[in-house]
C-alpha cells in the first residue's frame, strides 16, 4: 500500500504504445502508475483502489470511449473528486470538449502530446493532491483537538458542578449550625435567665432582711436558693445535651410525658419571677391527660409563653395554663390579664421577619422566643395561634400530640 504522499496516477489507454509513453514522460517524479487498457479494465482497478490523485483517460476506446467511462466512474461517490484529464486525438472541437467537461474533465490534452505540457499539469495536480491531503490531515488534526477540548470541557463543567454542590452542601450544614447556635442561645436565655434572676431575687432579700427574717423565712429562702440552684444545674446539664444531639441531628426525642406534672415543672422556676409582680400562676391541666413530646422543646415552649406573659401583664394579674384533648391532640392555652395587642401585632408575632415585639405597655421583646415556640411546635407536628384584645388579655394556643398507648414511642 501506498502512503498518504504518494501520487497515484491511472493510466487508461486501449495502446499500450501509448501508455508506455505517458509513464517515460512522467517517471522520476515520485509517482505510482497503474494502467488499463479499457474502460472495463479501469472501473475494474478503481474498484480495487479508490485513493487516485489523477486519471489519464484517452478519449477514443472501442466497446466503451472516455466519455462513458469518466460518466460511470464518477457514478461513484467516493471517486468523484478524482480529476481526469482527456487525453484526444481528433475530438478537440469545441462541442467534443464541451461534452468531455459535462462527463467531468478537468482539462484536455491532445495527441501527440507535448512531454512538458504533460508533465507541467500532471504536476499542478500533484501538487493539488499533496494540498488537499495535508489539509485533510490539518481538519483530522483539528477534530482531534476540538474533541479533546470538548472532553475537557465537560470534565471542567462536571467538576464545577462538583465542587458547587459541595459549597451547596457546606453552606446548608453552616446554615444548620448558625439555626442550631441561635436556637441554643435563645434556650438559654429564657430558661436560665427566670430561674438566675429568682436566684439573685431570694438571695438578695435574704441578705438585705436578714435581721428581720425569723429562722423560719430563713430556712424558706435558704431552701428557694437551694432547689433553684439545682434546678439551673439541671437545666444546664439538659441544654448541653439537648446541644449535642442538635449537632449529631437526633434533637427531637419525644416521649410519654404526664402534662399536668410537666406543666408544674415548668412554671416551677417562673414563680419568683411572678412573685415580683405579684402575678399569680394557675396550672389547670387535667390530670388524665398525657403527651407525647420532647421534653426540653415542651418546657422551652412554655417557659417561653409564661416568661412573655409575665412581661405584659401588670401587677396582680394572673395567669392559666390549661389543656384539652382534640382527637389525636392536646390544645394547650397560656392565657393572662395583660394589657393584650393590637391586631397588627398579633399578625407579626410569629413573623421571623419581624425584629422585635411591642406590647401595649410599650415593653419590647427580640421576637426570637416565640419563633423558637413556633418552630418546636412546627417540629411536634403541631400548631400554634394567638387570641388578644387590647387591655383584657392574651391567650397563646398550641397544639402537641396526645399519648394515647400506653407504650407511646412514637408521635401520633
């Protein structure tokens, strides 16, 4: 086989003499050569080889002339770029030429042929035929290239992509940890901050009064210190752990939890907060009912609610937990006899968008309890809603499951 350089010439011609001549013309140029004696005898070689850069092809041949022969070669697609110069002896007329470029000559030369006109153009196609290869091989060069390019392309695309969801990701796992600092935060805001300022309350009216106090006021205080102490050690070691498992993502835990008691245990540690206010706090849950519920989510919810209704309702006021089953849930109602909100600010009280809450009695709080209650609430499965009129009291609405097997692992 040839390479892609050589110049592979056919030669067609029914006298050999004629052919012998053709090739001492044009040896020593680098060419390759093979020759037909007739048309048949061409078409039969171009079926065998089709990578020809030029075709000499004698115009008059009996059984099958030139003409004929270049109509049936260029049937074939892949042939029909070869070009093919005519090579007369007579038909040089100009109706003979016409009709050879309509069966697809590209030139003509006439018998007896000049040495040096053949060669002049057998080498302009030679030459042609280098180019077009070259170029050939310039256009494999290049799709090789783009193909690549291509290839790298994607794999860059695929790698972008990649690396985006894993930003995507970190970014959402950082969203999770700033959610679950805040609401870490906000915990121990409301549930160590009632039971430190009862903490500091008792301990300072003992130390101002305690000339005055009998033993007796004494052992009281002394004892209100003491299990309120406990009670924030307590808390503490429960937040820290309730922090942990926000962490590890196993927050929620809910369990069977008798409501009444759970509710006692709550307001427990709000009672000197009241006290200052001489507010005082009902706890009207009726014993038959059990929850389902996180405990700490539980007592946050309405440590939270009684710590916002101490703060607007005036002196001597009261306020009522209370409890009732709704098929598979429990209504839980926090009311006061506070100074109630407006319409307005019931509509933006649990708005996270909101920065702060007003009261009627123009005390501000930082909203960010009462999101906190919605989204333990939310997490229960729950709902949560307000009822208020201005000057007459406030009653916060929430729902929890009820426990209704006495096996309850699970929420209902």
């Amino acid at each position: 086989m040839a390479d892609d350089t050589t110049i592979k010439i056919l030669l067609v011609d029914d006298r050999p003499d004629n052919l012998m001549s053709m090739e001492i013309v044009l040896e020593n140029q680098g060419y390759k050569f093979y020759k037909a004696t007739s048309g048949k005898d061409a078409l039969k070689i171009l079926l065998k080889e089709e990578d020809f850069s030029l075709i000499l092809l004698d115009v008059r041949m009996p059984i099958m002339d030139g003409y004929e022969t270049a109509e049936l070669i260029y049937s074939r697609e892949k042939l029909r770029l070869v070009p093919i110069i005519f090579i007369t002896g007579q038909d040089y007329e100009e109706t003979a030429m016409f009709k050879g470029y309509q069966a697809g000559a590209v030139d003509y030369i006439r018998k007896p042929f000049n040495p040096q006109i053949l060669r002049s153009k057998v080498a302009v196609f030679a030459e042609l035929h280098r180019k077009n290869q070259l170029l050939s091989k310039q256009e494999e060069k290049l799709r090789v290239i783009n193909e690549d390019l291509m290839r790298l392309n994607a794999e860059l695309e695929n790698r972008v992509k990649e690396r985006t969801s894993q930003l995507e990701t970190l970014n959402s796992e950082l969203k999770d940890l700033n959610l679950s600092k805040d609401k870490f935060l906000s915990v121990i805001s409301h549930d160590l901050r009632n039971p430190a300022t009862a903490l500091i309350a008792t301990s300072e009216k003992l130390n101002r009064d305690i000339e005055k106090l009998s033993k007796n006021d004494i052992k009281n205080l002394s004892s209100i210190i003491h299990r309120t102490a406990h009670k924030i050690v307590q808390q503490l070691n429960e937040l820290v752990d309730w922090a942990k498992k926000q962490r590890d993502k196993t927050s929620f835990t809910p369990q069977r939890i008798h409501l009444l008691e759970g509710m006692n245990d709550s307001l427990e540690l709000l009672k000197a907060n009241a006290a200052q206010k001489e507010i005082s706090l009902f706890n009207e849950v009726p014993e038959e009912i059990y929850v389902n519920a996180d405990s700490l989510m539980l007592r946050s919810i309405v440590q939270n609610l009684v710590t916002n209704a101490i703060k607007y309702t005036p002196q001597h006021g009261s306020i009522t937990i209370s409890a009732a089953r709704q098929d598979k849930m429990v209504e839980i109602c926090v009311a006061d006899t506070g100074v109630g909100m407006s319409v307005d600010t019931m509509g933006k009280v649990f708005d996270e968008v909101s920065s702060s809450v007003k009261g009627t009695n123009n005390e501000h709080g930082t909203g960010l309890g009462l999101i906190l209650v919605k989204d333990f609430v939310t997490q229960h499965g729950g709902t949560i809603g307000v009822e208020s009129s201005e000057g007459t009291g406030t009653c916060f609405k929430f729902t929890i499951p009820a426990a209704i097997y006495e096996d309850a692992s699970s929420l209902i």
